[in-house]
C-alpha cells in the first residue's frame, strides 16, 4: 500500500496518541506543570512544596485504590524496570516464582534468575496471546505476574493463590493501574509506572504495599544481605513515609502525575476510568470481531485487556505499511511490540483516550482496508 494515500481528515481522530507507554498526555497536565512555576519547579525536594505535589499523589493513589487500613503507597526514582531490581533484593527472600506470558513477565523473571543471592525461580510460562497462572510450589516466597501484559494485550486476573499464606503477591500493574479494576487486597505489592494510564513521564515507580510487604521488606533489610542502597525497599519505606524520595525525583512528572489523579478522582475513580477503558475495548474489538482482515490476537474474550488491544490482520494487508500511513496523518505508536514479530496492530486505550477517538481509529482503518484489499 502507498503511503501517499490521504484519509479525509474527518475520519481521523481528534488526538492520534495511542501509545502503550508513553502514552496520552491531557492539556491540563501541561497547564499543570506552567502552573508550579515557580512555587514548585525549581524548589527542593526536601522541601514543603515538593513534598506537598508527592503527598498528594501518595494520598489520592490511597484514595483511587481504597488502600485498607496498614497499606502503603512508596515511590522511587527509576521506574518498574528499577523496581524489579529492588523487588530482588528486599522483597523476595529465597525464591520467587514467576508466571510469564510476554516480555515484561519474562523480564522480572530474568532480574530474580541471575541474583546470585537467590534460588532460581520457578517460572510458569504460556505461549503470547494466552496467559499463565501460579501454582503453588514449595519454597516459593514470592509470586509474582503481571496483571496486564503490554507486550501481548492479555490481561490476568489478580487474585491470591489459595494455599498461599506467607508468601508475598507481587503483581506488575504498570499498565494497568488507573485503567483495570483491582481488589487491592488480593496482593502485597502492586507496582507500576507513571507514563501510561496516568499519562505522565517514565522514571518513577510507586507500589500499593500491605502490612505483610513492609514486614518482608524490614526482615531482609535487617538479615545483613547487601542492598545497593538506591535499591533498599527499607529506604523507600522511610523516605515516602515523609513524601520524599532518597535522591532526586523529577518534579514536573509527579505534577502531571497529580494532575491526573485529580481528573481521575474529581470523575468518580476508578469506576470512571475502567469504565472509559471497558467502552474503548468494546468498540476496538467489536471492530476486530467484525472486518474480515483482522482478528483479536487474545483468543479468550475475558484476557483481552481492556487497556492494551493486540489485532492481528492478515495478508495481504501489511501492518507495518499501515502503521506508517496512519503515522503520517499523526495517529501514532499503533506499532506491535517489537520483539512478537506478528502482522499486528496494538493499541493503547488508557483512560485518557477518548472512545471516540478509538471508534475514528477504526473508521481509518477500514477505510485503508478498502484500499488495500480491493
Ligand atoms: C511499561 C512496562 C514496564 C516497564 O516500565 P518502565 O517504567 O519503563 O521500567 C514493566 N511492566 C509492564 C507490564 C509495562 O507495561
């Protein structure tokens, strides 16, 4: 297919962002960082100023999630991909087992196989596309899988293991935190990152821990194992506990990231948000359900994730030709994940997309489509 093809500007939509991280970022979030200046931006963080936009954020997460009584909210400088690394050390005593079914899971896996203070882990692994459940295993002090896999748009349900007491429940909800539902009180840590339904940069990670979490945490800080100290989970414990961080933050990602929680919030929550995601989801794979060139790669309607949708077209429609004209008209980042390899299309429908937006991504297609295949 050309890339010379023009598509009527009233069928593109109104922002063409639908990245799966970095994703969407809403103008007020932008309004919200020429606003700090130069109350906040430019200020220390150790100071009351800074510390307030963390405390927000720390309190309206609390708010989001409906944390119970003893969980905490912790944030650090690095992102999920620093959190793994910490989770190595501080969270998993032993052994850790892993349910992978995509990059991201396998990439948590990885961090814990080659600690060399560690067992290796168990690993439950499923095909992309599909997803794996944990089992329960001996010596398994840790169990850990991602509620949304952005590499694969499969969604997990997160829901402890029966049989599992003392050992911690480690969920990765970079991408779906702020877009799928969660009962909190199925995991210990609940980790994630800023730059996808919270519309904001990279670089910082927070995690939603329970009592039991911050126990583990404490225990192996006190066991005399070496911690990187930029790693320590005890360290973060003691510096969110006064809305700081051990070195220094971003700033202008935690205003926008509090921007966003107060869009969030001020629409009704999460029932707000997984809402928009639920009604995104539903026009994106009604539509894939529908045209004959494209099929759902999640084959299981209730794993399809509701944040992250994989649609595989087949020949002769060329994705990547298709991606690159849609790129020209400034709908961008519907690429697959690199490393699948597949004749793909994926799409990310964080809360701030708006469905119509997603229901105009689907008129370009089709209209492409046409132009394709006749
Ligand atoms: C994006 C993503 C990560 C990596 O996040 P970083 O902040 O870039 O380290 C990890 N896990 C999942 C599920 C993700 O979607």
């Amino acid at each position: 297919m050309s890339t010379e093809l023009t598509i009527p500007a009233e069928l593109l939509p109104a922002d063409g962002r639908f990245g799966s991280g970095p994703s969407r970022v809403r103008d007020a979030q932008i309004q919200a960082i020429v606003d700090a200046q130069p109350t906040v931006l430019g200020t220390s963080h150790r100071q009351a100023p800074v510390r307030g936009v963390v405390g927000d954020v720390r309190r309206m997460l609390a708010e989001l999630y409906e944390l119970p009584d003893g969980y905490e909210v912790l944030l650090g400088n690095g992102g999920s991909t620093s959190f793994w690394d910490a989770a190595a050390f501080s969270l998993v005593e032993r052994k850790a087992q892993h349910c992978t079914f995509g990059e991201f899971g396998a990439k948590f896996a990885e961090v814990t196989r080659s600690a060399p203070h560690l067992d290796d882990p168990d690993v439950v692994n499923a095909p992309a596309g599909q997803i794996a459940t944990p089992r329960l295993s001996d010596g398994v002090d840790v169990y850990a899988w991602p509620h949304n896999e952005t590499s694969t748009g499969a969604m997990a349900p997160v829901q402890r293991l029966a049989g599992s007491e003392g050992a911690l429940t480690v969920i990765d909800g970079t991408s779906a935190a702020g877009g799928l539902a969660l009962d909190v009180t199925q995991t210990d840590v609940y980790y994630f990152a800023p730059q996808k339904s919270f519309g904001s940069d990279g670089g910082i990670w927070f995690a939603l821990v329970s009592p039991a979490a911050i126990e583990r945490i404490e225990r192996i800080a006190a066991s005399g194992r070496y911690i990187p100290a930029s790693l320590d989970l005890k360290t973060a414990v003691d510096n969110s506990r006064k809305d700081q961080t051990y070195n220094t933050p971003a700033v202008a990602p935690l205003v926008m990231m509090r921007n966003q929680l107060e869009w969030m919030l001020s629409n009704g929550g999460m029932d707000f948000t997984t809402a928009r995601t639920a009604e995104s989801a539903q026009r994106i794979y009604t539509w894939a359900d529908a045209v004959s060139a494209a099929e759902a790669f999640v084959t299981v309607p209730s794993q399809r994730s509701q944040v992250v949708a994989t649609v595989d077209l087949t020949p002769p429609v060329d994705a990547s030709s298709l991606v690159s004209t849609l790129r020209a008209h400034g709908v961008v980042d519907i690429d697959p994940y690199r490393k699948l390899g597949r004749n793909q299309i994926r799409v990310g429908m964080f809360p701030a997309v708006d469905p119509d937006d997603v229901t105009a991504l689907t008129r370009c297609l089709d209209w492409l489509l046409e132009r394709t295949l006749t």
